[in-house]
C-alpha cells in the first residue's frame, strides 16, 4: 500500500467527517421546526466528527485509539435507541425502548470489558447496534406503509433519514464482523478497504441526513411525531 494511497484515504476520512458539520448547521438553522426524533440525529451529527477528532488525537498522543472506537461504537447505538425511542413514541412499541436500551448498553459493556476487550474492536456490539437498527427502521417503514398519508415519501425528514440509517447499516455490519480478524493478521490493505467502504456509507448517511434538515419545514407526518 503505497504512501500516497493512505494520505489520500486520511483526507477523504478528514472530509467525511467535516461533512456531518452541514446537516448540523441545518439542523440547528431550523431547529424549531425539527421534530424530536430528528433532533436526536443532530445530536449524532455533531457526535460523529466529535468522536473522530478525539481517535485522532488518541493516535497522535498515545498510538492507540481503539478505546475511543469502543466508545463511538457504544454512543452511537445508544443515540440510535434514542432516535427510534421517540420516533415510535406513542405507538404500541414504545414500553419496549427501555429495556431494549438498558440491555444494549449492558452488552456493549460486557463486551467491551470481557468478551473482547480493548485490544480489539468492539464487533459484536457493532454487529447488535445494526441488527437492531435495521429492525427497527424496517418496523417504521411496516408502520409508515399503514398509517402516513403523506403523498410523497421523498417529502418526509423521517422517511429519507430511516432510509439512510438502513443503507449505512446494512452495508458496514459484516464488514466489521471480519475488522478483528483483518486486524490480528496484520492485513492493513484489508483493513483500509473495511474503512473505505464505511466512509462512503458515512457519506451517504451525511447526504442524507442534510437532505432530512433541508426537508424540516415541512410538516411532520404521525409516524414522526414525539
């Protein structure tokens, strides 16, 4: 792997997460008229380049920054929890968002600190956080399909942001189910195709999301309301 490749991958990472700062100026521009769930994925788009900032730094101080990505891994599951806790907020599934919380959380932490420690990635975490996320944007799209009666679902913040978070989950689940073992051989040119396919999910999920912000004026359809 050639030098200029990673310093070209290091840039594209760097601008990546700069993108997110643009659904997060929207966001917070019309504020006002953005329903509470979409409020918590403005939370996540200041928690994302927050979180990468801090991995680099960890790198730069201390050459390892795998603890930060247990962290990123574990806070953004649990802002997820949180989007689709108040977007169903109302509905018969909302008693569930509690424990479907606290249970995550105590995953994530036993497997932090015993399944598989801090010498490597946290994957099942990673792997629990999209199974649940993918479920859960599929119940709102079943739930959508029956109750919206918004003519067009390219109109709806909730809509293109639940097809984001599908698309983005979807395609990073078994990347990083095989991250560790990637890690363990010392394979790096594997390891950096893993992180440029997330990248680019990480694009398109900031696209998305802006799409969603610019889209906030709207009204919000019942599915969407806290």
């Amino acid at each position: 792997m050639t030098d200029t490749w990673i310093k070209a991958y290091l840039a594209f990472e760097i601008c990546v997460n700069l993108s997110f700062f643009l659904p997060a100026v929207l966001a917070w521009r019309r504020w006002p008229y953005v329903v509470p769930p979409l409020r918590v994925l403005a939370l996540l788009t200041v928690f994302t380049p927050a979180m990468f900032g801090l991995s680099r730094l960890a790198i730069t101080l201390w050459k390892y920054n795998l603890a930060v990505g247990h962290a990123t891994t574990i806070g953004e599951g649990m802002l997820y929890l949180w989007y689709f806790r108040r977007l169903f907020t109302g509905s018969q599934y909302a008693k569930y968002f509690p424990a479907l919380q606290w249970g995550y959380a105590a995953f994530a932490l036993l497997d932090s600190f015993y399944l598989e420690g801090f010498a490597k990635l946290n994957s099942y975490t990673n792997g629990l956080e999209s199974f649940l996320c993918i479920g859960l944007a599929l119940l709102f799209f079943e739930e959508y399909l029956r109750r919206s009666k918004v003519p067009s679902p390219a109109q709806d913040p909730a809509f293109i942001s639940n097809c984001a978070i599908l698309i983005y989950m979807t395609s990073t689940v078994t990347t990083y189910l095989f991250l560790n073992r990637f890690i363990a051989l010392n394979d790096a040119h594997s390891v950096y195709r893993i992180f440029f396919i997330n990248l680019v999910m990480l694009l398109i999920l900031s696209a998305a999301l802006t799409f969603a912000f610019l889209l906030a004026r709207r009204p919000a359809v019942a599915s969407a309301r806290s």
